[in-house]
C-alpha cells in the first residue's frame, strides 16, 4: 500500500463511525502525507507576525493612523496583544519580525530586525518597492524560517500588522483571482460606506495606473508590503523545508495567494485555518479551492486565527496516534 492508502485505512479503522469525526480526519490524512508517516508529531510550533508599514495609507484608505503600526507592534512586544494570549494559551511560540515600519525600535529577545525601510512607497504613483528590496524580503524570509527549523519546528503560521495593508491584499487578490476591485475590497480595520467607496476609488486608479500585470512576483512588488513580501518568502521557504503552513486570514493568504502561483505544490503543505469577516477573504479561498478549518467573523490579523486553530490540529495529530482501532479495543466494526 502507498502511504496514503495506509493513513487512510488507519483513519477509518479507528473506533468510530466511517469519516465521523468530519475534518478533523481530513487533517490528519494531510499532516500525515506532508510528513510521511503514520504517527505525525507536531514540534515546536511557530506563529512569525511580520510588520510593515505601507506608502497608499497617505490616500486615507484606512480607518486608522499609519502610527497604529509601530504601537501595535509595542503592543506585541509587551505581551498584551491577541496574538500574545492565544499563544501563549496554546503553547506556540512566537516571534515578531519588523519588515519595513516606520519606527526604530529598541531591542527585544522577541523581535527579529528585518526592515527593509521606512513603509513601502505610495503605489497610486509608483511601485512599492523595486525589485531589489522584494529579492531582499525573500532572503530575510528564507533565514527567519531557517533560524525556527534549527530549533526543530514543522509547523509554521503568520501573521501580520501593517495599516493599509488590506488595499495591498485587495490589489493582489484583483490581479491574481482575475476579480474587479469592488469584490476584493472591504472595511479594513473598520471604514464607513463612504470609507469603502473612496477606497475602491483609489484603488481603481492605482490598476489603471500600472495596467495589465501577469507575473506574481511583479504583482507583489508593485502592490505588496514588506511584511506581505516576507510572509510570501517566508511560506516558499518554509515549503522546501516540508513545514505544515497554518494560513490566517486575508493578508496571510493574499501572501499565500502568491506562493501559491510561484509553487503550486505548496498547496499540499497548507493548512487553511479560518474564514475570516474581510469580504473578499471567501473568494480568495475558494480561487485556492480551500476549506477553512474556523469561521469565526474574525478580522483581526496577526495571525490569530492560527493561534485559534492549533488545537484542532493537534487534535488530528492526537487522534490518529492515539484513538484506538476496531482490532486493538476488541470492538466490533460494522463488516
């Protein structure tokens, strides 16, 4: 048998109704082919919640100050954000990278300096970043997810803080879903009607600015942030390390969207772990054919809605290493 046909026979011969434990079964058959084996492990598992600031929020696209960015990341670094207590409920470490906010920082054991500059520039007018500094953002992605597999992790979610940076997921998404603006955009960290209308506004003109646009990696460096472009690097890295990918919510999975039109086979290796509230996160997902694990109206970012969904996969991990068959309990199976 190859070891798919194997996972599933130890799956459906737990003591259990045939697929009765639903999704989680689904997991557990995915975490057990990434690794190759018929009792997965779960070590050391790692939430990297990037930062950056982003050039567009001078059009007023957000609801918040571009500050918001370098305070939240205060905030992370304090242990008082969501991020800090879901992981720290759920054992996951986590360390937080700055990769382009405009702010100095002062160091933390927690914090990981990879800033590229100071926000990326305003793409209405021009790209945000040249390609250069995207080619820097993959190489700082690629030691990050070096620096975690040295201490044995295989499993690895991201999140993010950037204000503005839902205009960057937005553009991304239109491009590479092939979608008009309008079904791409939604309230960021909380516009108004009139927020949404002038931010679907702005966004028109920046497509029309740069036109047709066809390869991914162009994509993202006129469009992308810096914490955008080193969550994608870092996704493509952590794939050729055969690392489980937990996808959060709309910016990680634009980032993701990405990876995916570079490496398609990094699709085997994802995790999708929630819907979240942002409109076009739904279409997003079903462009990638995914099928989260939470809905949970979240639309938070920083990579809460791994944290959140961790515990269901260290339940399939449980599940198939733990969960007794027909033969080993004595019970009797329908056949």
């Amino acid at each position: 048998m190859s070891i798919e046909e194997e996972l599933i026979h130890k799956i459906n011969y737990k003591t259990k109704p045939l697929k009765s434990l639903g999704k989680i079964e689904e997991i557990a058959l995915k975490i057990g082919m990434v690794q190759g084996t018929l009792s997965p492990k779960l070590i050391e598992p790692t939430i990297l919640v990037y930062a950056a600031d982003h050039g567009i929020t001078d059009e007023g696209v957000s609801a918040y100050p571009k500050e918001v960015t370098f305070q939240m990341v205060m905030n992370f670094l304090s242990g008082g954000a969501a991020i800090n207590v879901f992981c720290k409920q759920n054992d996951i470490n986590i360390k937080v990278i700055d990769a382009g906010v405009s702010f100095d920082f002062p160091a933390s054991p927690m914090l990981i300096n990879s800033k590229i500059a100071k926000g990326t520039q305003n793409f209405l007018h021009s790209p945000a970043m040249s390609i250069e500094q995207l080619e820097q953002c993959f190489e700082y992605a690629e030691a990050h997810i070096n620096q975690i597999a040295e201490k044995g992790t295989n499993i690895v979610g991201f999140g993010e803080m950037g204000i503005g940076n839902t205009s960057s997921a937005s553009m991304i998404m239109s491009y590479l879903c092939n979608l008009r603006i309008e079904q791409c955009v939604g309230r960021g960290t909380g516009l108004n009607d009139e927020g949404v209308a002038t931010k679907i506004s702005i966004l028109k003109k920046a497509k029309d600015k740069h036109g047709e646009i066809n390869n991914p990696k162009e994509v993202l460096r006129i469009f992308g942030g810096f914490e955008i472009a080193q969550i994608c690097g870092a996704m493509l890295a952590a794939y050729k390390k055969n690392m489980l990918i937990m996808v959060d919510g709309f910016i990680a999975t634009s980032a993701f969207l990405v990876a995916s039109k570079i490496e398609p086979k990094i699709l085997n290796n994802a995790i999708f772990c929630h819907q979240s509230d942002e409109q076009g996160h739904k279409l997003m997902l079903e462009h990638l054919d995914a099928k989260p694990i939470l809905s949970l109206s979240l639309r938070l970012g920083e990579g809460t809605g791994a944290a959140l969904a961790y515990p269901i996969i260290k339940s399939a991990v449980s599940f198939i290493n733990e969960m007794a068959s027909f033969e080993s309990a004595g019970v009797s199976n329908k056949e």
